[in-house]
C-alpha cells in the first residue's frame, strides 16, 4: 500500500525551527518516521514561524506511540 501525505499527521506544532528539529530527532530515536512542515515561511521568515508555527508530522499509525515519546520526560541511561 502507497503512504500518501494524508496519512501524516501533525504530532506537535513549535515556535521555531529548532525545537521542532530536536522534538523530531527524539522521534527518530525512537524508530518513529517523522517530518516538519514550515507553514508558509519554508525556513526563510524565522520571525514568522512564531505565528505560523512549525508542524511535526507523523504517520497516522504512530500518532499515539509519537505523543508519548514526546511527552515522556528524558532520563539518562544507566551505565
């Protein structure tokens, strides 16, 4: 079966870029597929990215295990 873009979902919106890249890379940590969707600026308006916000997107399966990674507070891990 094809994934099509209807089949992501918005997981979480940020203020800018940065923490929208490090909410990602905790999704990838985690062996969930993301992606970040700049809302109209494409990265070039950083000021508008307050407004308009920045979108993590995740496949729909994955919507729940996503806003639970990212809700689960960090710990470091035992040596």
């Amino acid at each position: 079966m094809k994934t099509s873009e209807q089949d992501f979902v918005p997981v979480a919106f940020f203020s800018n870029e940065i923490e929208a890249e490090l909410a990602e890379a905790t999704l990838a940590a985690a062996g969930i597929e993301s992606f970040l969707k700049d809302e109209g600026t494409g990265g070039m308006l950083p000021p508008l990215q307050q407004t308009e916000g920045v979108a993590l997107l995740v496949h729909r399966d994955k919507l729940a295990e996503a806003q639970t990674v990212l809700i689960t507070p960090a710990t470091e891990s035992p040596d």
